[in-house]
C-alpha cells in the first residue's frame, strides 16, 4: 500500500547546532545567513536539515551529500525542491513553532502548517484566498476557520507544484469545519485529475494539512522529528 510519512519538529538555534549547519549546502546555507531574526534562522535550519537528514535515510546516502534542485520553470532557483538525479517526492514547511516534512512513495505531496494567530484584516485575506462560491456559503468566522482553509489550499498548491504563483482562489473547498476536500479547481493550473486532502495537527496551535495526487490518500504515518534532529546533534557534536 503507498505511504506518505511526514515528520514534525520545533525550531532549533543555529548557534548550538553546528553539525546541522554543516548539512546544508551553499545555497541554504547563504538563506540561513540572512536572516535577521533568530526565530526564523532557527525555523529555516530545523526544516532543511530535517529534510536532508530524512531524505539521507530514505536513499542510503550521507545528507549533506544530497543534491537537491530547486529550479522553477522560470529558471531561477526558488521552485519546489527535489533531489538530484530522482528519489521520494517530498514537501517541507514552518510556522511558528513547528517545522515538517512529508516524503511520498506514491507521487507529489504538499505539506503546509500555520501558527494560530490573531488576523487584522481577516475579510482583506478571505477576499484573496477564498473563491466566490466560498465567500457566498460559508467565510471564515474566525482567523483559526481562515487558517485551516489557507493550510489546505497552501498544501494542494504545493502538491502541483505551483505554489503561491497560483490563485487560491481558483479552488473552491468546503467550510473550516468540515472534511478537508477539493469541490472545484478552476482555471489553467488546475489538475487533470482527483486529489486527496487531509487536515494534520501537530499540536493544538498549529493547524496544518497535507495534499497529492490520487482519489484517496495513502497510509500516513507521523514521526518525532526532533529525535532525529537531536540524535545528529549529539553524534557529530
């Protein structure tokens, strides 16, 4: 039966992680100098060391030595990631105080997570993701019914690969309290086929959800991401 695994951890400084640090190539290692704040160094290291030391573990080969490509279809480096030279599909993200990453066996998969947080134009942000049907039916009441809606549609823009180049509004799910699921998808990004969407909740503030190809979701199976991230920490010190 196909799998999608997906691995949840929280941020880590920098300062204390040089063995994480040493995994990241030039490219991410050029993103992680520069930024300012020391919560969002912390967010970017957890994510993409995770990510290369689970991708390590999926293809036998030591993380720091992956290759991963990033190229868009404009030819510039900020596209959805991939491993060089073929492997697992996967999608990483961070919020707040959570940082994940899904791997597939069975095809692209999106991963989103959002931070619970208080909303200032919450209608301004409903008008820009919500499709009209769904500004009709059913608006967000509240930031947390906005954030669930964002993680699912941010999660299947990942899975196709279009990320936020894409309107959300072309998607039309149903309401914030119900079963995470495509009703429509409209215009000339939409996919040809079904898609499979489900809601994650790493922990009671952070609303996430996960997304790929196919009429139902594969077996998942969720993972404590920061026994790995600590288990490299303490083996190359």
């Amino acid at each position: 039966m196909p799998e999608c695994e997906v691995w949840w951890a929280r941020p880590i400084d920098p300062e204390g992680a040089a063995a994480l640090v040493s995994l990241l190539d030039d490219h991410e290692s050029g993103r992680l100098r520069a930024f300012r704040k020391e919560i969002d160094r912390a967010r970017y290291l957890a994510a993409h060391a995770l990510t290369r030391i689970v991708l390590g573990e999926q293809v036998g080969a030591d993380p720091a030595s992956l290759t991963l490509d990033r190229t868009c279809r404009c030819g510039k480096p900020h596209g959805k990631p991939r491993l060089g030279g073929g492997g697992p599909e996967f999608s990483l993200t961070h919020s707040g105080e959570r940082v994940g990453v899904a791997v597939s066996t069975d095809g692209p998969v999106g991963l989103d997570v959002e931070q619970l947080r208080p909303l200032a134009d919450l209608d301004g942000l409903a008008g820009h993701a919500l499709s009209p049907a769904e500004r009709r039916a059913h608006p967000p009441a509240d930031a947390a019914a906005f954030l669930t809606i964002w993680t699912r549609k941010e999660a299947l823009l990942k899975a196709t690969g279009e990320g936020l180049s894409s309107p959300m509004s072309s998607i039309t799910l149903g309401p914030a309290d119900g079963p995470a699921a495509v009703r429509e998808w409209t215009g000339k990004d939409a996919p040809d086929g079904p898609l499979w969407l489900v809601d994650l909740l790493p922990d009671p503030e952070h609303p996430g959800a996960l997304a790929g190809f196919g009429p139902a979701a594969p077996r998942l199976r969720m993972h404590d991401g920061d026994a790995l991230l600590r288990g490299l920490i303490v083996a190359r010190p």
